[in-house]
C-alpha cells in the first residue's frame, strides 16, 4: 500500500494542498486522536458483523436490473414491478413471466445471483445541552434523495443489538461527531440525529466486493461519516473518495485515501453547496481479495446519517 498522509485532515488542509478553497467541512481522522481507544472500540464491534443478516434488497435490484438487460422489450411492464417487488408487497413470483423468457445460461445466472452486504441499522438523537444519548426505534429507513433513485424507497432493516451499540464507548463516538456538527455549523443546535448502517461487505474470487454499486452520490443528510472502518480482511483496494462537483458538471477527486481499522470520513453531504460552497459527494472504489489461496475478503465499515436541528 502507497503510503497515506497522517491524520487528522481537514477541508483546511485539502485547501492548501489543492491551492484552492475547500469550505464545506472535512474531517479525516482516527478513532485514537478522538480520544477512544481504537483497539478497544474495534474489538467491542468486530462480533456483530459476523452476526449481521443479509441484504436482500441488493438482490432484488440484481434480479430486475438482470431481466431488463436481457429482455429490453419488457423493460416497461418488468419495471412496474420494481417498486412492489422491492418493498417486499409482492413476491418472486411475480417475476416468473420473464424469468421463464431467459435462456438456460441467463436462467442460471438469475437463480445464483446472492448477497454480496449483510447490514443492520440503528438510530440515536444526541442533545447537545444535557450530553446524553438516547437510541430511538428504526420502524423503515429511507434517504433524501430523487424519487427515482432506490434509496429514496422505504427499506426495513435489522436493528443493532443493544450490548454493541449501547455501550459508552460507542456513544462517545457519538458525542464526539456531534461536537464535529456543532463546529461547523453556522446556526445554534441543540439535538443531532444520527441513523447507524453497520455493513459487512464480501469480495470473492470471482466477484469484486462493492460498497458503492450507486457510484459517486450523496445520501441526503446534512452530514455524514461515509465509513469508520472496523475490519479489513484479507482485501486490496477499497478507496474512500470525496468529489467535488464543479460549476461546468465536472468532478474532481479532492481526498483519497484507503482507510484503516479505526479510521473514518467525515464530511457535509447534502445541501452544502448553499450553505459553504462546494458541492461534496462521496464514494469507495471495489475490493478484491487480496490472497487468492482464500476465497473471500471482508471489508466491515460503520456508516452515519447526520442530521440537525434548532
């Protein structure tokens, strides 16, 4: 591995290195400069990614995106469904018009296709004024993003057990992002509602592990700490990217930067073009099994949510 700046990195420091002004808030660090025990953190964690349950509504979008592209002509009546299907109102069956249009080979290919994240989700509201955390209860989870996009779809996941995610040591974690939102934001605040995605992703021989199968986007927070990384297994590759997206719908790479165990982005996701000037999204490129004599590799990341109020 090429070898990586040292911690901390702000939008302050990717301004000078740039020889331009980056604004909107950027903070790359570790868990230990934070002040928590990064071992400690990482190995109260590590447990419940083996435990996760699978992500079936990657599979659903591999079914459909499957069909489409070896049935353009159904593409229409296949993409009814997309929605119902996805959401769970309708069952697999549904499908099965087109799936027995398929050849033997695609048929196979549709009937292998597995999980490739196992997740769960957790949500807090932190206030500011009293220092306390409280967890409040997930009943779907939907991002602000365009009505078109998956994300913005209701999704039902596993919720976290509580002897991970109740703990002070990831509570403070917690208190210090939310003292990170507190900094950088231009109005007083008093509470911040952190949505928690823990995911376990898996490469194989044969398939590339992905994170990001949506590309370079934001999630529709206000801000949001794209990954704090737990493990790293037998992998290569898997690089943390922030993007500006310019005036003339260019993008540029502003940080890069394969995180470690114990390291994490933080930065402003949604809206913060009008608030600090630049326009911000975020993205990791695939991994891949790094060791071939084992057939898998693992990246287990953390993921947060972050949003404000008065």
């Amino acid at each position: 591995m090429e070898h990586q700046p040292l911690l901390p990195i702000d939008h302050v420091t990717l301004s000078k290195t740039l020889n331009r002004d980056i604004k909107s808030p950027v903070y790359i660090d570790n868990l230990d400069n934070l002040g928590l025990d990064s071992k400690a953190f990482i190995e109260s964690m590590s447990p419940m990614f083996k435990e996760l349950p699978a992500d079936a509504y990657d599979v659903k979008r591999q079914q459909i995106e499957w069909l489409v592209s070896k049935l353009p002509a159904e593409s229409v009546a296949i993409h009814q469904l997309y929605k119902p299907y996805y959401l769970g109102e309708i069952s697999l069956s549904a499908l099965q018009p087109f799936v027995e249009q398929l050849s033997d080979l695609d048929r196979q290919h549709f009937d292998g296709l597995q999980p490739w994240r196992w997740r769960s989700v957790s949500q807090f509201l932190v206030d500011l004024d009293s220092e306390k955390v409280t967890r409040q209860p997930v009943l779907s989870f939907a991002q602000e993003v365009e009505e078109e996009d998956v994300r913005s779809w209701p999704r039902v996941f596993s919720e976290a057990p509580a002897p991970h995610v109740e703990t002070p040591l990831f509570q403070s974690f917690l208190l210090a992002i939310a003292h990170k939102v507190q900094r950088f934001t231009p109005n007083k605040i008093k509470k911040i509602q952190f949505v928690v995605h823990f995911m376990s992703v898996k490469a194989t021989i044969q398939t590339a592990g992905d994170n990001s199968p949506e590309g370079a986007h934001e999630d529709g927070a206000d801000f949001i700490v794209s990954a704090l990384v737990i493990n790293r297994r037998n992998l290569k590759g898997g690089e943390s990217q922030i993007i500006e997206k310019l005036g003339n719908e260019t993008k540029e790479i502003i940080f890069k930067r394969i995180l470690q165990p114990g390291e994490f982005v933080f930065q402003a996701d949604t809206g913060e073009e009008k608030i600090y000037g630049n326009d911000l999204l975020h993205h990791v490129t695939p991994f891949f099994v790094a060791d071939e004599t084992q057939s898998e590799g693992w990246r287990d990341i953390i993921g947060f949510d972050i949003n404000v109020s008065d």
